[in-house]
C-alpha cells in the first residue's frame, strides 16, 4: 500500500501544476458526489439558490443537481410547508450569531414521498463582514425518525392489542382535563374483565389473547372519535369521554359497552365472551383532579364486581363513604391479627329433646383498641379479604384448641365446639393436614370437633381441594356441618358429594316460627331430608320458647341462640357446663377457685 502512495507522489511530482490542479479537482468531486446525501454551497438569502450542489440530490429529493443550479427549482420549493419557518428561523440565527446551524424538517421526493433530513451547515463572510455564502450538508434521517417513532410506539402502547397503554392513557386524561370545553363533562369507563383467569386456565393463554384482541376491537368500534381506548393493566381497559352531559349518558354508554362486549364469538370450537365489569365517573371540566377521577371510577368498579360482575356501576358519593368505612375495618382486622387481639365467643349448642347441652359454637369476637370486644359485622369486610381471614381463622382455631385442651384436663364435659372455616382457609391445600397436627400435638380427639362450611367453599377454583380436605378430616373423627343450609348456594348435589353429618336450619327460617307456614313448610322437607340422609340437624338463631317448643315437636335435634344463653366469653364456658350438668358444680368451684389462688 505504501509503495502504491509513493508511486502516486512521484507521478504526481512529475506532473506540471495545472494537471495537478485538475487531478485534485476531480478526486474531490468525485468525493462529494459519492457521500451519502448531498453537500451544497449557496446564496446566503432565502431562498438559497445553490451555486454548487452534489449529485447526492438525486438519491435523496429524487431531483437531479442540475434542476437546483439551474433555478428551474429552489430547496425551498420541497421543504414540507409545515417545517418551513423553522427551517428559516434556524439559518437566521445562525446568521446572526455567525455560528454554525443543524435543523431537522421534511422534504417532499419528486415521487410525493416525504423525508426527514438533518441540514447543517454555516455561512461564510467577507472581509467586511457580509455573508457571501450558505455552505451546508443535508443527509438523510428518514430511517432514523422510524426507528424512534417505532420505539415512542411501543413506549406508550400495548403490543397485543395496540391500544394506548397506562402511562399514554395518564397523559391523554391529564391533556383532556386540561382542554375540554367548559361546557362539558369528561367522563371515565373502568372495565375489568370477568373470568379471562378461568379462560386462560382452562383453554390457555392463546384464547385469553384472543378475548383481548376482540375486546380491543369491539371496544374501539363502540368508541367515536374523540374518545380514547386504552389498556390499562393485565385483563383492565379504560374509555376516556371527552364530551359527556350528564351520568344519565355515562351510564347509557356504559350499557352500549357492555351490549356490545357480550356478543359471543367461537374460538376453536369454544363459545366465548368478552363480558366485563364497568366502573363509570364522570368529572366536571376544568377540575385539576385525574386522580379523583381515576379512584371514583375505580371504586365504582369495585361495586359493580361486588354486585355480581357483568354490569356497569356510576360513581356516587355515597360509595366514598362506603369505602373508607371498608379501608377502616380492614385496618382494624389486620392491626387485631397482627396484635393477637381475636378470640372466640362460645354460644351453648341444646339437645331440644332432652335440654342436655351438646356441645358448643366458637364464635369470632374481637377486642378494639379500648379493650371492649366487639362482634365480626364491625370487620365484615376483611372476610372477603383472603389472606386476613385465613389469619382470623388460624387465631380463632388455635385458641379453640387450647380451650378444649384446658377443659378436657378439667374433667368438664363440653360435648364439642363446633368452628367455622372459609374458603380461604382450604387454600393453603394442607389445612386438614396442619388441623390433623394441631389436635395430635394438644392431645384433643378429633371427636371433640366439628368443623362448619357454608357451600361457597365448595364453588369455583379449589373446590376439588376443599372436598379432598373435608374427606380426610371426616376419616379422621372430625364431624362436617353444612352451615346457613337453605340459603345462597344450597344444592342438594352437595350433601351428595361431601362427607356431611350436620345440616345447620339457616335463623331465616327459624324467625318466624311458628306464624309463617311458609318457613314451617320448608323446615319440615330440611327435618325430613336430614334424617333420611341420617344428618343431625340444628337450628340456629332460636329467640323464644314457642320457636324452641316447635321446632323440637318437629324433630329438630338441636339448637342454639339468645333463648338458651348469649355467646359468651371463654372463661364463663365452665360456668356455662355447670349451669347445664349441676353434678359438675362442685368440680367447677374448685376449678376457678385454683385459678384464684396467687402462685408462690
């Protein structure tokens, strides 16, 4: 390679000057003319008319450099109009402040395409200071822009249904509130779609894509112009009205959503749906507050899936209300967990026959902050929470255990306590087995227990699991009561199914005994099933004589409530048991008298 440039200098040398001058003339342009986009020299004032321009011109404006130089057509002729001003604006100050310049815009090909370029470029000046010429160099960016807008695509929007995603719909919503027209209202769909888990669990993911895919659609071809679909989260989607009267028409549209949402469609043999809950608010324009309206939307959406799914819910004050009160009572639940501050209430279970005590119901109390118990209507909402009342029913559960330890030392005959379990209970999948253990290691028979289930536990994901669980503890001596039987859930199949052994009369049924000949109707076909089924049955919420009178006529086995004895806190069950066996009295005086007695 040396050698080869040592040769080119000395032919070079050997050269006379104007053939030098030539040869570095054509190197140079045939430089120009092969760099990619096109370097031009030109007048200093718009609209720069190029003096000297390079063949790149054609491969970049699809113009050949003559049709430049020649005048027949100026640069600005294919700048994009838009971009015009900037374009002048940008080679002004440059000119002003004598600095080098690099602006982006559009150019229009001589085909009609349009293309980014980059122009950079300076002036040049004379001895006295005038701009003589515009030297610059314009390459091509169309590539570039593209790729970045393909990425600021995919920033802001979801890939599989190619709708807007979070953080583009936060920005929308922020621009709508700050834009709307003071005369109207903007308004906000939530939607969550029901059961896309059951969807991809039973026919995979592959068909829950496609219920998104056609709930994108279906909801994009419901939606005019103005407003903004968006998803906004795994199975949740959001509608922005920019122009909505009143919630009288939010919820009307709210209604064509969800008409239109329910048309079925097959996938691979299968019917399905594309229904959804929807939470709607509506916020005057105007108001800074994209959160409030975001958490008003939200909570109505809670209503509407806590209403039972597949119906849209508008917002309205009074759900506020609702749901601090709810934030409030699962504040007091998780702080009574985390504090140990949950015990159980025990209720008398009677033998009506007999009037001989049969055992016990361990009821949830828990004690407040000022020490005063308190019943579980004033945590209702932390029942549906799943993880707090696994919690709750451990605590419950455990201090039953040590009770019926405690009593079975004592030589007191308690019958059983009968407990309740909720479904989130059985979601751990060993809560027979760690139930099983806890008894093994007090050293309490499992005979001592029996365990209520009301028949939600028996419905949707687990279920196979819950009736594995009630199998093993009921091989195991734990007696299954079927709880608020008749009510909700009730079906015949489920005492069919599961290894029950006690029906318990729902106090619907009881209260109006016995006045009402329909609820005397339906107890007599529950006595009658219970014991054709060979079931032991108990009625609960018992008030009066007259309700305890008739229910035993009609063969009611047992039954608890106010009439017999008020729940009642766990160091009164002796007294309860000796009120109950008075041969036992004695031994119970003596058992809280050593209680009494101060250790040494």
């Amino acid at each position: 390679m040396s050698g080869m440039l040592n040769t080119s200098q000395e032919l070079a040398h050997q050269q006379d000057p104007d053939e030098r001058f030539n040869m570095s003339t054509e190197i140079l342009t045939t430089l120009i003319n092969n760099v990619p986009g096109l370097i031009y020299a030109a007048e200093p004032k718009a609209p720069w008319l190029p003096a000297v321009i390079s063949d790149g011109a054609t491969g970049l404006t699809g113009y050949q450099a003559a049709d430049f130089t020649s005048g027949r057509l100026t640069w600005t002729d294919i700048v994009f109009p838009d971009d015009l001003d900037n374009l002048r604006q940008a080679k002004a100050r440059a000119h002003e402040n004598r600095r080098l310049f690099s602006v982006e815009y559009r150019i229009m090909t001589r085909s009609g395409k349009i293309r980014w370029v980059l122009d950079r470029g300076r002036f040049t000046y004379d001895q006295s200071g005038e701009a003589v010429a515009l030297e610059g160099f314009v390459s091509d960016l169309t590539e570039q822009k593209r790729a970045e807008e393909c990425t600021k695509w995919a920033i802001y929007h979801d890939t599989l249904t190619q709708l807007p995603n979070r953080a583009l719909f936060q920005k929308t919503l922020n621009r709508a509130l700050d834009r709307c027209d003071p005369s109207s209202n903007i308004g906000l769909l939530f939607l969550d779609m029901d059961h896309l888990k059951h969807v991809n669990d039973t026919l995979g993911h592959d068909a829950g894509d496609i219920v998104l895919q056609t709930t994108a659609h279906r909801l994009r071809s419901v939606a005019d112009s103005t407003s903004t679909v968006a998803r906004i989260g795994g199975d949740e989607f959001a509608i922005i009205l920019p122009h909505v009267t009143s919630n009288e028409e939010l919820a009307a549209l709210a209604e064509d959503v969800l008409d239109r949402l329910a048309e079925p469609f097959s996938f691979k043999g299968h019917s399905l749906d594309c229904c959804a809950s929807i939470g709607a608010s509506l916020v005057p324009s105007g108001t800074s507050g994209a959160s409030e309206l975001l958490k008003h939307a939200g909570i109505a959406l809670d209503v509407a899936r806590a209403n039972g799914r597949s119906r849209a819910v508008v917002f309205n004050p009074t759900m506020l209300a609702d749901v601090e009160h709810r934030a409030t009572m699962l504040s007091n639940a998780r702080r009574a967990i985390t504090e140990r501050r949950i015990a159980p209430f025990y209720q008398p279970k009677i033998v009506l026959e007999s009037g001989r005590l049969a055992g016990f119901e361990a009821l949830l109390r828990w004690r407040n902050p000022e020490g005063q118990m308190e019943t579980p209507e004033t945590i209702q909402a932390a029942f549906a929470d799943a993880r707090l009342a696994m919690g709750m029913g451990r605590q419950v559960l455990a201090a039953v255990i040590e009770d019926m330890r405690g009593w079975l030392e004592a030589g007191l005959e308690f019958g059983h306590v009968a407990v309740n379990a909720s479904s989130a209970e059985f979601q751990s999948g060993r809560f027979a087995e760690q139930l099983l253990n806890s008894l093994r290691q007090a050293g309490v028979p499992t005979s001592c227990l029996e365990l209520e289930v009301t028949e939600t536990v028996f419905l949707g994901t687990g279920a196979e699991g819950v009736t594995q669980a009630l199998r093993t503890l009921s091989s195991e001596g734990v007696r299954i009561a079927l709880d608020d039987f008749g009510t909700g859930y009730a079906s015949l199949l489920h005492l069919k199914q599961h290894p029950i052994d006690v029906l318990k009369i729902d106090q619907s049924f009881i209260r109006n005994l016995p006045s009402s000949p329909e609820d005397a109707a339906i107890l007599s076909a529950v006595l009658d099933l219970g014991r054709n089924l060979g079931l032991t049955t108990v009625a609960e919420g018992i008030e009066t004589a007259a309700q305890a009178e008739y229910l035993r006529a009609a063969g009611c086995d047992q039954g608890q409530g106010f009439f017999f004895r008020r729940p009642t806190p766990r160091d009164a069950v002796v007294d309860v048991i000796a009120a109950w066996q008075p041969h036992l009295a004695h031994r119970a005086d003596d058992h809280r008298g050593h209680h009494d007695r101060p250790c040494h």
